[in-house]
C-alpha cells in the first residue's frame, strides 16, 4: 500500500499525542478488521469437537487434515478450484484481449457512428444484469449451451464488460498520436500496431483491467447458479454454496471454514504478488467518474 | 519501402499513410481508416447485440406476458405491472426492504470509508500495515465473505454471540433469523468490506493541496473546522461518484442475502433481486420477472438522474 506522505509539519506535543491517538485507534480497528480472518484460519483447522468451543480461538490439535478431506475426499473442492481456474482464466484473457482491442478502435481510430456507439457503451453500464438475465438465459438455452462453460466464456470475448473498454480508452487517448504515425509509415497495419505498439505501451492498465476482470470472474455466483446444474461443473462460489446449504453443515463449520480459505487464498496470493496494480486499480477505477 | 515512404511524404507529406499500404491505395484514407474502426469495435457490436440490445428488448416484450418457458409467451398487456404495483404485497416490501437497505448502506460505507481514510492519511509508522490490514478484507470474495459472516453470527457456532456471552454476559440476538437484525447484519457485512472505498478515498484525499491547510492553520482553524470547510468539500466529486456506484449496486445486492437469509425472516431481507429470482427463476414466472427487471430499470435511471441534477449544489468542482 503506497500513497503520497502527508507533508511533514514539525512535531509538537500536541501532534505527539494526536499521532498517538491515531495510532491507538487504527490498531484497534485494524484488529477488528483482521479477526474475521483469523478466525476463519483457526476454525478451518479445528476438530469437529472443537467448533462447540467457538471462543477457545487456538485450534488444539491443529487438523491439518480438514483441508484433504476437503479438496479431495468428502468433497470435490480441488475440482472446484479447477474449474474456477479454467472459467476465470479464460474470461480474463478474453476481456483483456476484447476490451483492449475494442478500446483501441475507439480511443485512435475517425469512424462514422463512433460517438454515438461510445455513447451507447458507456450507456450499458448503468443497465443492471437482471434486465438482461432472464432473456440471455433462454438465448444459452437456445444455443445448448446450459451446464457448460461458455456462458461464463463467451461474453468476455465479445467486449461486454463495458467499463474495461472504457478504462482502457481512456488510457490508450494519452498514447501519443505520432508513434502510431511512424508505425504506419513503417508499413504497420492498424492490428500489427495494436498489438505491437499500443499493448506493450499498456502493461500497467492491461494489468489493473486482468485483475479486476479476475476479481469479478472468480466471485461471480448468479451466472454459474442460472448455468451450471452438474456439481462436477460447479465453480467454487458454486461449490462453496453447495456446502452450506446442505443440512448436515452444523457438524462441518471446520470444513466450510477450509472451503472458505480455499476460495480466498488465490486472490489474496494474486493481491500479494500485484500489489501496486489494486491500489493503481483502485484509483483508476475511483477518481475519474 | 523506403522509396514508397519517400514518395509518399514528398508529394503529400500530410498523408503517408497511402504510400505506407500500397495494397490499399484504392480507398482514400479516411475510409480506410473508418474500415479499421469498425473491424475493432465490431466485437463489441456483436456483443452488444446478442447480449445486451437484444436481451434488453426481449425483456420490454417479456414484460408484456406471461412466460413459464414451457408453454409460448402469452400477451397480457400491462397486467404485470398492474399486479406488481397494486396486488403483490410481496413486491411493495421488496421495495421497501431495497430502498431500506440502499438508505443504509450507502451513506453508511462511505462515511466510514471517508473516516478511515482520514485516519490512515498519515505518515506515521507502521501505517501500511494499518492500511493493509483495513483493506484486506475488501477483497475477500463476496461469497467467501457471506459463508464467513454466516459462521460467526451463527448464535451457537458462531464466534459473535458466544464471545458476548462469556466476556460481558450479554444475550445477543439470533442476527440473521431475527427480522429486526438480519438486514444491519448484512449491512455490516458490507461495512467490514469498506476497504476498497477508504483507498478510493484516500487518494482522492491526497490531491487535496497542502498549502489550503497551512492558510487555514495560520488562521487558527481547528481539526473540526478543517474537516468540514476543506476536506469534505474538496472531497465532494468522489463523494458524488460513489453515491452512485453505491445506489446502483446497493438495488442489486443479490449474493451476499442469498446466501444469509434467502429474503427471510418474515421478508425482512426480500431485496429487489432476491425477488425477482424468486418469482423468475424459482416459480418460473419469467414476464413477470421481466417486469419487475424493468421497473428496477426505471428506479436506478431515475436516481441516477436525481442526484446528477442536484450534484452542481453540492459538488465542488473547482478542482483538477
């Protein structure tokens, strides 16, 4: 987490005992904030006769072994992950690719139509899924293609998450027109200069927009719940439900709780090795509506 | 190549692109630029026509009937708004409940995201620890995070009501099956997920100039009149802009409710989509759901206008 420091004031007894105030705040809420997840660790590791001792926060023994039983014995949630990979990959590399490539069009090319189809694309945003859910559920049913993976594929590929388009366009309109120039005079066409001029101009933005593309393809549960019936096809939000909303779930709060870590630890592995694209992400996505 | 280049800028130095494609020298280049741009957006074209113009229609027609998708959509009219508006009890407290929840959680997270905000603008110590730790669980996914608070409002399980118990002896309610908690306990759950509004709000906070506190200091103004004549007010675009973000999303809060309360107890959590799955998805009244999709339509249109058209009162954009 970085940001621009606070300009540094000289520090004066009272500034000493504000600081220190803030600082007492901020770890009290900090703790707060964390406890959730440390207590979603220490449940995913305790026996079973543990969870009626919610508060005894040290799981004692540590069962390590809830995790097996829950990726690859009592429940599927190695498939899970799995399959969460497959779907997510796939519809991240296709909102990158589409967005990027839609964006392009938009952002450098003079075409007929093109504002008021802008216009129209940044209009999509404000219309909520559910206006378009029931009859794209009957379009996939139509083309055979409920219980599979390419309702949650397809769309990516076909530029529907408007806003990536839209941050993308903003960020290729501060690419200088005259490289594309002298890319063209060298003989590029409009494709050989996106992809070899304009994308590897782009990594940061082409990242911030991979990660929020896998944030939301990762979480996503309406779609998979509209599209998916057969449990070996479940997505792990999917599986995750699944687990909860069988009968049986009081006597596995451990192997929910594991389930659970499961689901969160790629994108907390993702957060930590991309750090610096979130907070970029952040701000891209927040400051400039 | 280097000759067509030559030639080219030499007898129209404005336009080398011709000289650059001999292939195309048929077409002017403003058409051959136009033919690009619309080979880029056409993904986007058909996408937009198969999965959302398309979709979108198909729910104005759908609207107007009623579909159980065995039998062929039969034409009713206005039929389903009528019943919607005058004859479902269930719709009204949908409503209601969204509108409670919107009124809630909006202002809500971004008061308590523009607090911590203001606590973690600091160069103290160990602030990025403070910050991370804020942030963290802002990204814990919607699903993981609602199985999460499921466990620990459980009253017998759960972490929250054995802890109260123990340590301070209190008799904490059942949250999420007792109809006048469940709603702030899923509120809550957005609130513990506040992180990504703080950082929003943290770099909007760090554009603010310096200089407009030190003028202030040396007029003597306190912390509170600091807070409310400057930071607040430059504050104000990014305000406005997640007072929209916020009400949008608030209207459609589908996953986190499903999975806590499914509506219950008593409707008390019946939020707009967890009615319009239900009726939709569940009983298969696809025109009627269709109809409630339109109205939802209407009412996040509506507010978005609202607020846009009073933004110039109170947003500040002196700014940039």
């Amino acid at each position: 987490m970085t940001g621009r420091e606070a300009g540094a004031a000289p520090w004066t007894s009272e500034r000493w005992w504000t600081e220190r105030g803030r600082w007492i705040v901020l770890f009290g809420l900090s703790a707060l904030w964390l406890a959730p997840i440390a207590l979603l660790g220490s449940t995913s590791l305790k026996t079973p006769q543990q969870l009626y001792d919610p508060t005894k926060i040290l799981p004692d023994p540590v069962q390590w072994s809830n995790y097996r039983v829950v990726l690859f014995e009592a429940f599927p949630f190695a498939r899970y992950v799995m399959n969460s990979l497959f779907v997510s990959v796939l519809s991240v590399i296709g909102d990158v690719l589409s967005s990027a490539f839609i964006a392009y069009g938009f952002a450098q090319l003079r075409f007929p139509g093109r504002r008021v189809l802008f216009l129209l694309m940044i209009a999509t945003m404000m219309f909520p899924f559910a206006v378009r859910m029931i009859p794209l559920f009957l379009i996939f049913k139509e083309l055979g293609w409920i219980n599979t993976y390419w309702p949650l594929i397809v769309p990516s590929f076909l530029g529907t998450h408007a806003f990536f388009i839209f941050l993308l366009h903003q960020f290729f309109l501060g690419i200088p027109k005259s490289l594309l120039e002298s890319a063209r005079i060298d003989g590029a066409n409009e494709i050989q200069i996106w992809w070899r001029v304009v994308l590897p101009l782009s990594k940061p933005a082409l990242a911030v927009v991979a990660i929020l593309a896998f944030e939301q393809s990762w979480s996503d549960f309406l779609s998979p719940l509209l599209y998916l019936n057969d449990r070996s096809l479940y997505t792990l939000p999917l599986g995750l439900y699944s687990l909860i909303s069988g009968d049986d779930v009081a006597a596995n709060w451990h192997l929910v709780m594991a389930a659970t870590v499961t689901m969160i630890l790629p994108v907390v592995v993702i957060f930590a090795l991309a750090q610096r694209f979130f907070v970029r992400g952040v701000t891209m996505t927040g400051l400039k509506g | 190549m280097d000759r067509s280049v030559v030639d080219g800028s030499a007898a129209r130095p404005t336009t080398p692109r011709d000289a650059a494609v001999p292939r195309a020298r048929g077409l002017s280049n403003t058409t051959r630029e136009a033919l690009w741009g619309y080979l880029f957006v056409m993904p986007w074209i058909v996408g937009f026509v198969l999965f959302s113009a398309g979709p979108i229609l198909a729910t104005v027609y759908l609207a107007m009937t009623e579909y159980n998708v065995v039998e062929a959509p039969r034409w009713v009219g206005l039929r389903n708004f009528d019943d919607l508006f005058f004859h479902d009890p269930q719709y009204l407290k949908a409503l209601m409940v969204t509108v409670e929840y919107s009124a809630v959680r909006v202002p809500l997270v971004i008061v308590v995201g523009i607090a911590f905000a203001m606590l973690i603008n600091t160069n103290m110590r160990g602030v990025n620890l403070f910050r991370l730790a804020l942030y963290l669980p802002s990204i814990v996914p919607l699903v993981a995070a609602s199985v999460l608070w499921l466990w620990l409002l459980n009253p017998q399980f759960g972490f929250v009501n054995p802890w109260l118990r123990d340590g301070f002896g209190v008799v904490a309610p059942n949250w999420l099956r007792d109809e006048r908690t469940a709603l702030y306990a899923i509120v809550a759950l957005s609130v513990w997920q506040v992180g990504h509004t703080m950082m929003i709000f943290l770099a909007s906070l760090q554009e603010i100039p310096k200089d407009l506190y030190e003028a202030a200091e040396i007029d003597g103004a306190s912390l509170w009149q600091k807070t409310w004549r400057i930071t607040i007010p430059m504050i104000t675009p990014t305000i406005y802009f997640n007072l929209i973000m916020g009400i949008i999303s608030s209207f459609q809060a589908f996953a986190a409710v499903f999975i806590l309360t499914r509506g219950g107890p008593a409707n008390s959590t019946l939020v707009y989509i967890m009615y319009l799955y239900r009726r939709g998805v569940e009983f298969l009244e696809m025109g009627y759901a269709s109809a409630m999709a339109l109205i939802l339509v209407g009412i996040i249109l509506s507010l978005t206008v609202l607020i846009m058209k009073t933004s110039d009162r109170w947003v500040n954009y002196d700014r940039a």
